[in-house]
C-alpha cells in the first residue's frame, strides 16, 4: 500500500547513502516509489478518457436510436395485419351460418390488440334488385398514438375478397412494403 510520496532525483539517493542503506536496499526502494505512482496513475480515469468515452456513446446512441426505432414501427404493423385477419375470419364465420356479414358487427375488434391501430368495418349485404350486388365488407385499419409516426404503411385495408392494400401518409400505394415485404 503507498502511503507516502516517493522522493525524487539525487535527494532520494543522498537519503539512501546516508540511512547505510546498500546498493540492494536503494534499488527496492525505488521500485516501491515506481509501483507506488503507477498505482496512483491506474486509480482512476481522467477526464479526458471520460470525455472520450462519452462522445463515442453519444454517436453509437446517435446511430442506434433511430434504427430501432424504425425497426419498432415496421415490427408493429403486424399489429394491424392480425386485427384486419382476425376481424376477416370472425366476419367469414358469421356470413357462412347467416348469409349476412352485417348481423356480426357487433363481435368485430375497434382496436387492434396492442393499440397501434383504430379498425373501421363496413359491411354492406347483398341487394336483390338490379344490379344483384353481393354482400361485402372492407376492413381498414389506421395508424393511431406512436404508431402514426410510421408514415410508410398508415392505412391498411382488408376486402372479403381477400385483397390486400396499404397506403402511405401521403396516400401512395404502399401494399407490397406493408404487407409482409417490410
């Protein structure tokens, strides 16, 4: 353990003379002085090292953040890819022991299951009178709360016929990025 400055130069040396310390006596000593500053030195950081160290997390954070933020955004579409498929199949559940998709309504999901999303549905039954119209739904999930910063895929649309579109904030057809292309 150091407990006391090494001393320095001709008057580290002239005190070792002088105390009759031997030659063997005055080269230990000198080593304890040596390995006392060297364990002074390795105690800490200094405050450049610090800074150093903090500017090379702040540009790793800098690169890293967004990325997994947009990776977050693209993982939680499939949060509206389920809610669509699910409301799909409670609605083709309902049509095929009522011939109706508008008696279920009533079942269908408003949200998605983690909230990234706000379904509408809208169905519409089918017409006997000219023109004989089928019975239909389009289920249209939108982008809501964090989710609306993912720009890309902000509206997805699902039909009974099992067609498939997303568009974009701006409204362009995003269908094969947010479909499953990612």
């Amino acid at each position: 353990m150091c407990t006391r400055r090494p001393e320095r130069g001709r008057v580290a040396a002239a005190s070792a003379s002088a105390s009759g310390a031997g030659a063997g006596m005055g080269t230990g000593a000198s080593r304890s002085a040596y390995a006392c500053a060297a364990h002074r030195r390795a105690a800490g950081f200094s405050l450049i090292e610090l800074m150093i160290v903090v500017c090379i997390v702040a540009i790793l954070a800098a690169i890293a953040v967004p990325a997994y933020r947009k990776y977050v955004l693209q993982a939680n579409r499939t949060d509206a890819v389920r809610a669509l498929t699910s409301n799909a199949q409670i609605l083709q559940r309902c049509y095929s022991q009522t011939f109706t998709f508008t008696s279920c309504a009533g079942s269908l999901a408003v949200t998605s299951p983690n909230g990234y999303y706000m379904i509408v549905n809208a169905e519409t039954d089918a017409s006997a009178g000219p023109p004989v119209t089928p019975a239909t739904f389009t289920i249209t999930a939108a982008a809501v709360g964090p989710q609306t910063a993912d720009t890309t895929c902000a509206v997805f649309t699902l039909t009974q016929t099992g067609q498939e579109t997303a568009e974009s904030s701006t409204g362009v057809d995003e269908s094969s990025t947010c479909w499953g292309g990612n």
